[in-house]
C-alpha cells in the first residue's frame, strides 16, 4: 500500500510547480509593466526634449519627431497588453523585441558614437552605458524566463 502523505505530495507537486512559475511569470510581466509606463511617462512628460534628441541622431534625422513619439506609446501599449491575461504573452513577445531593439541601439550607440548622449529617465540614466546595456540583456533574458514558463498558456 502506497502512504497517503506520498501520493497526496505527487499530486501537489505539479501543482506548486505551476503556481511558482505563475508567480515568476507574474513579477516579471509587472516589472515590465512598471518599467514601460515610468519611461513612457518621463518621455512624455519631456516630449519637445525628447523630439530633438532623437532628431539629432543620424538613425533618426529625419524621422525623429515621430519615432520620439512612437517609442513611449509603444511601452504604453505593451504594458496595456502584459496587464490583460488574454493579451500578455503577445505583451511579453513586444516586450522581448523592444528590449531587443534597445539593446541593439546601445550597442550600436557605444560602438560608432563619439558622444554617448543618454536621455533615459531617472534611475536608469545614471547607469552608465555598458551598464544600460547589461541591465536591458538581464531584461531580455528574463523575457525569455516568462515566455518559457508561460508556455501552457498557448
């Protein structure tokens, strides 16, 4: 005979598991969620800045006014999505591409700029840009996790 304590353990264990990984999925979707609407709301709260900055740089000459705007509606958005259940794993696939993309420009940035010009809001512009450039990898990386963890949800 098979002691209740080991059965009752095999059938809970998935589902601890589960809810752990619901939970992670969760804390990375709202630390998306946050990090989006701050930096959405510092660039819009400093739209004209904002608009010069981007129009100076040569990837952007002469689209700048409308990437500038861009760039923050699209956290605005994908942070809308992370927060309905129903819409949050194709949140979390933008929220991978934009972090991707970021990342690029950084790299890029650090590699052709002479002058590295950062208009990233609060506590992230004091980072330094290799530092920027690994706290986005950390970010892509944990995109990554929600997205592997999340995977019965498809």
């Amino acid at each position: 005979m098979i002691p209740m304590e080991t059965t009752l353990q095999k059938r809970l264990a998935p589902r601890l598991a589960d809810k752990a990984k619901e939970v992670i999925v969760d804390i990375i979707t709202y630390l998306f969620v946050v990090l989006f609407v701050y930096t959405a709301t510092d660039k819009f709260w400093k739209i004209e800045s904002f608009q010069i900055f981007m129009s100076r740089l040569d990837l952007f000459h002469y689209t700048g006014k409308y990437v500038a705007l861009m760039i923050p509606s699209s956290e605005v958005f994908i942070s809308v999505l992370l927060l309905i259940h129903k819409t949050r794993r194709l949140g979390m696939f933008l929220s991978l591409s934009l972090m991707t993309v970021f990342t690029a420009y950084l790299i890029y940035m650090k590699l052709t700029a002479e002058v590295l010009p950062c208009h990233c809001g609060g506590a992230i512009s004091s980072l330094s840009w290799v530092q920027h450039i690994w706290f986005n990898i950390i970010l892509i990386l944990m995109s990554v996790a929600a997205l592997i963890l999340d995977k019965k949800t498809e």
